[in-house]
C-alpha cells in the first residue's frame, strides 16, 4: 500500500476481513493553531482531501478516496475508503482524532450505505443553498 501504515487488521475466523491504515507518511498533517481556528479547519479539509486524492491513485475500486465519518462525542470519526474488498480504510487523526468504536464490523456494503448517505446529504443541502 505505497507509504501508509497498517494501525489495525481485522481477522475474523482467521481470514483477514478489513484494515485500518494511518494515513501516508508523505502527506503531512497539518498542525491546529488556536490563533488561527478558521485557517487550521481549512487546512484539515485539505489534508483530508489530499489523503483521498492518494486514496483514489493508489487504491482499488470505484470508492477508493471516498469519505466516510461518524459521530462521536462532540466530533466525527473520519475514514477515507482505500478499497472495499477486503474493506481497506484510512483513518483520519486530526484534532480529536476521533476513532469509530464499531470501525472493525464495517462490510463493504456498510460502507457504501455511508458514502450514499452522505451523497445524498450533501446534494440536499447544495439545493437548500441554491434555494437561498
């Protein structure tokens, strides 16, 4: 997998089912600056796009560089999908850092049933703004 790191695998019945990557070790992560709140948040949405990017030259499949993420306490678990079969993702650890408790259960269709989920939010609230 090029540069990234294997953080966690998934053996169920001893055949691997899913991994967790950190992300590439040549994308750097940016730091949060407090005196820059609006300019740290910016840079996190590069970043991640960046780690997608990478996902999508380096990963197989149609989803490969699609985001996922899950709420957690006051913030979201981030992925960004490396490939689905078996489910590859990277995990985001930015701010918080936040990690999705259930991250080891996902199937592929779990994870494509986020990626619609979140296409289909993002569409609806892009119409709300047209609307305005």
């Amino acid at each position: 997998m090029c540069n990234a790191v294997i953080a966690e695998t998934i053996f169920e019945g001893g055949v691997i089912m899913g991994e967790i990557f950190f992300p590439p070790q040549e994308l750097e992560k940016p730091r949060f600056d407090s005196s820059d709140v609006k300019g740290s948040l910016e840079r996190e949405e590069q970043y991640i796009e960046d780690i997608a990017k990478w996902a999508r030259k380096h990963g197989k499949g149609e989803y490969a560089g699609e985001t996922i993420q899950f709420q957690v306490a006051d913030g979201y678990a981030i992925y960004v999908v490396f490939s689905l079969r078996p489910v590859k993702l990277i995990h985001v650890s930015y701010l918080d850092g936040y990690q999705f408790e259930y991250v080891h259960r996902l199937t592929a269709e779990d994870v494509i049933e986020k990626i619609e989920q979140k296409k289909a939010l993002d569409e609806l609230f892009s119409k709300k703004k047209e609307g305005e």
